[in-house]
C-alpha cells in the first residue's frame, strides 16, 4: 500500500473512531437501561447511573456544537440574518477543515468585524471574516489582532473598497498585506500598528495602499511598525511646506502628493545620493522635524527596491499568495481534531 492510501486510511479510521465511539457509547447506555428497566429497584438505580453516563457522552460529542450555537448567537444579536448565518457556518467549517483551526472562533472574530464594518450583505460578512483568519494564520497573527486591522483599513479605504467591492477589496488587502509581510519580513502584528498609527494621513494624499505598504514595509526593517508609521506621517505632514522652502514640487496638477520615487528622485536631483549634516539641517528646516528627515535619508538609499516593491505589490490583486503562505503553518494534527470537530458539529446541529 503506498504511503498516500495508507494516510487515507489511517484518516478514515481516525475519523470514523472519534465520531462512532461516543455514539455507540451512548446505544450500549441506552440498550442496557432497556433490559433492565422492569428489573426492579437495583435495575431503576443502574438505569439512573447509566442515564448520567449517557448523558456525560452526549454532553462530550455536543461541545463543538454548542459552542458554534453560542458563537453564532452573538452575531445574530448584531441584526445578522439567518441568510448571512448559514453562509458564515458554511465557511467557518470549510475554513476549519483547510487550516486547522476552530470554526466556533472563526465566527466569533466575524462580531468585530460586523460591529466595526457597517452594510456587509449578500456574503460579505462571511467573505470579511474568511480572509481576516487566513491572514491571521499567514502572518502569525490572531485573529483580534487582524480583524481590527481589517476594521482600520476600511476605515481608510472605504471609497476604495466600495468603488471596487467590498469582497473583491478585502482580497486584495489579504494578498498584499501577506505579500509585504513576506517580503519585508515583519508581522501581521507590527503592520497593524503601522497603520493604526498612520491612519488616514497618505490616503487623504492619493497614496495608494500598495505604495503605503511598501514604504511602512521598507521602513520596518529597521524600526517597529508603529514608528515606521510616525516617520512616514511626519514625512507627509511636512511635505507641502517642505516644497515651498526647497523649491521642489512634491505634489501634482490635482493637488495629491506624487509618487514616493519621484520625491526622492527630486531630492536626490538636488543633493546626490547622499545627505551631509548641513543638508539634513537645511531639510530639517523645511520638513519641520527629524523624523521626516530620517524617512528620506533612509528611502533615498533604497529607491530602486521600494519601486520594485510598490509594482509587485501593485500588482498583487487577490489572496491566493496569502492562501499559500497559511498552508504552511497547518499542523496536522490540529487539522485532524478540527475535522472531527467539524464533523461533530454537522452531526450535532
């Protein structure tokens, strides 16, 4: 037998064990009370133990189903429809079985996502929650952790994600934050804090998200997400006065600040490659801080790779580089107890 079938089977039996050993626990429990039902007192008082066994197997095989009933409740007290419920049960075992996580967490994350994003229908709830937790797991994350990133970037991005589609949208932020995560070894983590530090400061500018998450990415190699953030906001912060002082022009016809390249293209036209210590001061002064200065001098030694990232990352429009990457995290063992947990549950529900 080749190695694969013998799994197969293995798997098979694993399965087939966890789910009839309870059942059949209870039958014989149940049978057993039968016989001796009509045997007097001593039969009476072996039922009634025999009832507490079955009882304590029922209560064993129903725990997964409770807990999805419990997890499954709280979004319904958010106005969910029974619609959206069905949809969220049907991915959060789906989900469970691909990756080895619990499906009862997996709509419990989907009540932030549900309080902090406001009009989900037609399965977006489900969709949102789908590719929170494949992110999770992608970057090392918890899903507390990239759900209220997901609430943030849409806050952001909101125009972007309803221009789009919210579904298409969500997966497009999944594949490039995974995708920065990668490439510029960080965490999901630290990329959160990037951007709740941030803020709505570069998408007010006309940034676009795969420009910001190469820059915060870049700027992570070297520093925390949260201060990458604070250098980066600085940076735009000062930039129109900076223009004025330099003589430069950082911003475009329509008023929306240009291309991070082309700024330090600009400066570097003016300064060379490097910065001395009376040019940092002469931008300093015109930036109004050291932070921002720190940004350039740092992005300024690294401009052909900050463009290679912002087009690959530009380019990156679905999750399936995020799919990928949380494969890789899967613990077979953990996939196995949540194949039998979600098998418990369909049964149980």
């Amino acid at each position: 037998m080749s190695t694969t079938a013998l799994q197969k089977l293995m798997f098979t039996i694993g399965v087939n064990d966890m789910v009839s050993s309870p059942v059949a626990s209870i039958t014989r429990t149940v049978d057993n009370m039968k016989r001796h039902a009509t045997g007097g007192f001593d039969a009476i008082r072996g039922g009634a133990i025999g009832m507490a066994g079955a009882g304590f197997a029922i209560k064993t095989f129903m725990e997964p189903v409770y807990d999805m009933q419990r997890s499954l409740g709280e979004v319904e007290s958010l106005g969910v429809s029974q619609k959206e419920l069905d949809t969220l049960t049907k991915k959060a075992l789906a989900f469970s079985v691909q990756y080895g996580e619990s499906a009862s967490d997996f709509v419990k994350s989907s009540y932030d996502i549900q309080s902090a994003i406001g009009g989900l229908v037609n399965g977006e709830l489900a969709e949102f929650t789908r590719a929170s937790n494949v992110l999770a797991k992608a970057t090392k994350a918890d899903a507390a952790t990239v759900t209220n990133y997901m609430g943030t970037m849409y806050g952001i991005f909101a125009d972007d994600a309803e221009k789009m589609g919210k579904a298409e949208w969500v997966q497009q932020l999944t594949g490039q934050t995974a995708l920065a995560v990668q490439m510029f070894k960080t965490t999901g983590g630290e990329m959160s804090r990037a951007f709740s530090t941030l803020g709505a400061e570069a998408q007010a500018n006309g940034i676009a998200m795969s420009e910001q998450l190469a820059i915060l990415g870049t700027l992570q190699a070297t520093m925390s997400g949260s201060e990458a953030a604070t250098k980066y906001r600085a940076f735009l912060t000062g930039a129109a006065k900076a223009q004025d002082k330099l003589g430069l022009s950082f911003t475009d016809s329509a008023g929306n600040m240009l291309p991070m390249i082309d700024i330090l293209q600009k400066l570097k036209g003016r300064y060379g490659e490097t910065i001395s210590v009376a040019e940092s001061y002469e931008l300093q002064k015109a930036f109004g801080t050291t932070e921002a200065v720190a940004l350039v001098k740092l992005l300024m030694q690294q401009t052909d790779g900050l463009n290679s990232s912002i087009t690959k990352l530009a380019r990156n429009t679905g999750m399936q580089n995020a799919a990928d990457m949380a494969k890789q995290m899967v613990d077979p063992w953990e996939q196995f107890k949540a194949v039998t947990e979600g098998l418990r549950i369909s049964f149980g529900t």
